[in-house]
C-alpha cells in the first residue's frame, strides 16, 4: 500500500458573518455559499477547472438545498464536471468537509478539492403544522373540485395555520444548547466574570487583527459588508456585566448571557486543499498541512456535558501522535460560549476527569493563554454553524504561515453531544 500522502492547505475566504436578519436577511445559503467557494475559485484562478470534489454542508438549509454541494460546484465558477456532495455534523461541519477532502488527498483519490460550511437563520426553513400539511395533501389527491373545497375545508381550524419554526433545543433533552452549557458552568464553577473577560478579549484581538489586515486574503466583502457586524471593539468589561442571564434566569446563578454566547449568525466559509505535487505544479505555496482529526461522543442524555466531547476528541489526537497538550503554537478552541471553552480547559487540567473519562493516565495540563484564539474567535465574529470550522482552519493554517512553522490544535464543539479535533502543522 503507498504511503498517504501530506495534504496541503493552500488558502480559505469566508464572507463576512452576520448576525441574523441584518445584511443577509435576503440571502439563502446557496448564494452565500456561492460568494465563499467563487471568490476563492477566482483567487487561485480556478475558473473552468474541473476539482477532485466540493464537499459543503449546513444544518439549517431549505428543500432547495438538498444538494448544496453539487450546486455550489455548479454555481462558482467551477468546470460543470466538478463533483459535490452535502454532508452535516452540526457546527462542525466544515471542518469535517475539510477531514473529508483531506482523506480523499492523503489516499490519491483526488489531488485538489473544495471544502466549506454556510448556513442562515434568516432563511430557516418554516414548516407547516401536521394537521395543515395532511389536509393539502389530501387536496392534492382529490380529483374533482368539489372533493379538493371539502378536503380544504371540512373541520378546519384557523389554528392549522400557525407555522412550526426550526427549533433551537436538542431534541433528546429538551433543552437549548445554551441551557446545557449553563449546566456545563454550574458543574465546573465557571464564573461570569471569566466568561465575560474572555468574551472582551476575543473582541479585542479580532479587532486588532483585522487593524493588521490579517483578514485581508481571508474574508471577501460582500453585500456592503468587509467586516462581521457582530464584532464589537468598543465593548467593555462593564457593559459586558451589565447584562442579564440569557438562559438561567430565574435562579439567580445564571451566569451565560447574550454577550459571553455566540448570537444567531448568517454567513459561509471556504477552503483550498490539495496534495504536495498539485500545490506545487500550480506554483502555489501550501500555508500549512492537516495531518491529524479525530471526532469524539459524549452521552449528553446520561449527563456528560453537552460541550465537552471536544475533551475527548483531542486526548484521541494527543494518544494517537504522541504529543501533549503543551505542544502546540496556537490554539483554535470555536466560543460557541465562553463558558464552553473555560470548561474545556479546566477539564484538560483535572487528573480525575483526564484519567477516568478520557483514558489518559494523567491530566492534560494547562495551556498558555497567550497561544488562544489569539486573533479572536466565535464570540467575535459569530457563529453560522456549518461555516465555523472553514473560519477557524483558514485561520490556524495562515498564523502558522505568518510564524514560518509550528503546529495548531483545533477544537469545535457541536450539538448532539459531538467535538471535531485536527491538528495543523507547517
């Protein structure tokens, strides 16, 4: 068997995100997919050319864009042979499009191939009540007029047309992702005041990278947009204190709120990977490599942490290449919450939780908060869901970039009681 092959990561866009129903209100995912993947088809010049793949996915998407894969392939600029496929792990999902890619590279399946994320809560597919939906069926079925007015209007009730809307909580609990997160800080003593520091600094550092132009290859304007309207520079620890609890608010002990939570976002990411030979015979120069991934499953319903499967998901990474949790330059942890990532940490620094829940034979340690999300995260910039592990790659491959060498770990927590891990390295 040959041996796998290193796959390059040549270069991400994302539009900037938005937070719901303002810039993109009248956007699908499709069209801002189309801005992602085509803005980063023209930058390398790939217009007409016929890739490997575009692997894309989005947790909330319309009928329509059941194969938004393929049409996002079809819609950029892409040579019409181009394959896509549509492929979905909640707020993971463009990292795993980005893992899928990659395999398909490291086997020699394909040498050069698209991976991406969009999604939209502005454009959330709104569905019809079971009762209203069986009786336009029978309509449908009916074969005279007279049998279509009877099947339309016989027992119907004025209630029937109260829409069902995408709901927010998971569906074997019943609770929002928030209110398990809220559970997650309770259960490790998070405070507010940390959440709300960490919140504030991830403002900060987006601002100041975007003040550098680090975003400058990294995010295409669109719809009047050249930065993500949820950042939020001129923030303060005070105002950030002054707010109420979003989710616990009732005991008097909540401590997540609407500014240390990432808010409902519109927006979509893309990224460039290839083997070594492609790179190089389309003189392009690799910003860094994916080497490793891993996913991971807690048991959410037996009361393992929403959250903090991505604890897991990394100690698989640390076990399976003989690294430690020190060895890294740079981590990438995606703030679906600020609680969330404090969590994470304090986990991977608790001998009881590394030995007897992640099978190490100590604990993780501590990492140097420096080296964290260190040009902002998703408190920042918000968080489409299916769009935040493209943002967060793109990332960790350019910083690696601009250091001229390391390694970068990646965590991303997802609903379902999911984390995707990966490891870059340059």
């Amino acid at each position: 068997m040959s041996q796998a092959r290193r796959v390059a990561i040549l270069g991400g866009n994302r539009i900037p995100f938005c937070r719901n129903n303002t810039a993109y209100f009248e956007l699908g995912n499709y069209h801002m997919s189309v801005k992602a993947v085509g803005s980063l088809v023209e930058r390398f010049g790939l217009n007409g050319r016929e890739l490997g793949e575009v692997a894309l996915g989005a947790v909330l998407k319309l009928t329509s864009d059941w194969n938004i894969g393929r049409e996002v392939a079809l819609g950029s600029g892409l040579s019409p042979r181009t394959p896509g496929i549509t492929m979905s792990r909640a707020c993971g999902t463009s990292l795993d499009t980005a893992i899928h890619i990659g395999n398909k590279i490291a086997l020699g399946q394909i040498n050069v191939g698209i991976a991406g994320g969009t999604d939209t809560t502005s454009d959330v597919p709104i569905v019809l009540g079971d009762k209203l939906r069986r009786r336009l069926l029978n309509v449908n079925r009916a074969k005279t007029m007279g049998q279509r007015i009877g099947a339309m209007l016989k027992g119907f009730s004025l209630s029937e047309l109260k829409p069902g809307f995408p709901g927010v909580a998971e569906p074997r609990t019943g609770k929002s992702m928030g209110e398990h997160c809220e559970m997650m800080a309770k259960e490790w003593a998070i405070t507010r005041e940390a959440q709300d520091l960490l919140a504030y600094q991830s403002h900060q550092k987006a601002q100041a990278a975007y003040e550098r132009g680090f975003f400058k290859d990294l995010v295409t304007p669109f719809q009047g947009l050249e930065r993500d309207n949820i950042l939020r520079p001129d923030t303060t620890l005070e105002k950030l204190a002054s707010l109420k609890p979003a989710f616990d608010k009732t005991s008097g002990k909540g401590t997540l709120t609407a500014a240390n939570s990432t808010p409902l976002t519109d927006g979509a990411s893309a990224t460039l990977l290839s083997s070594e030979d492609w790179a190089r015979a389309e003189g392009h120069e690799p910003l860094a490599y994916l080497t490793h991934s891993s996913a991971a499953a807690f048991d959410f319903v037996a009361g393992e942490g929403l959250l903090m499967a991505p604890t897991q998901a990394v100690a698989n990474l640390l076990k399976a290449t003989g690294l430690t949790l020190q060895d890294f330059d740079y981590y990438e942890i995606h703030e679906a919450f600020a609680a969330q990532v404090l969590c994470t940490l304090k986990a991977w620094e608790t001998r009881a939780y590394c030995v007897d829940k992640l099978g190490m034979s100590d604990a993780l340690g501590a990492i140097d908060p420096a080296k964290l999300n260190v040009v902002g995260s998703s408190l920042a910039f918000g968080h489409p869901f299916a769009a935040t592990g493209g943002r967060v790659l793109a990332t960790a491959a350019k910083l690696l970039k601009e250091k001229g060498g390391g390694r970068a770990l990646i965590s991303i927590c997802t609903a379902g009681g999911m984390g995707v891990a990966a490891i870059v390295e340059r």
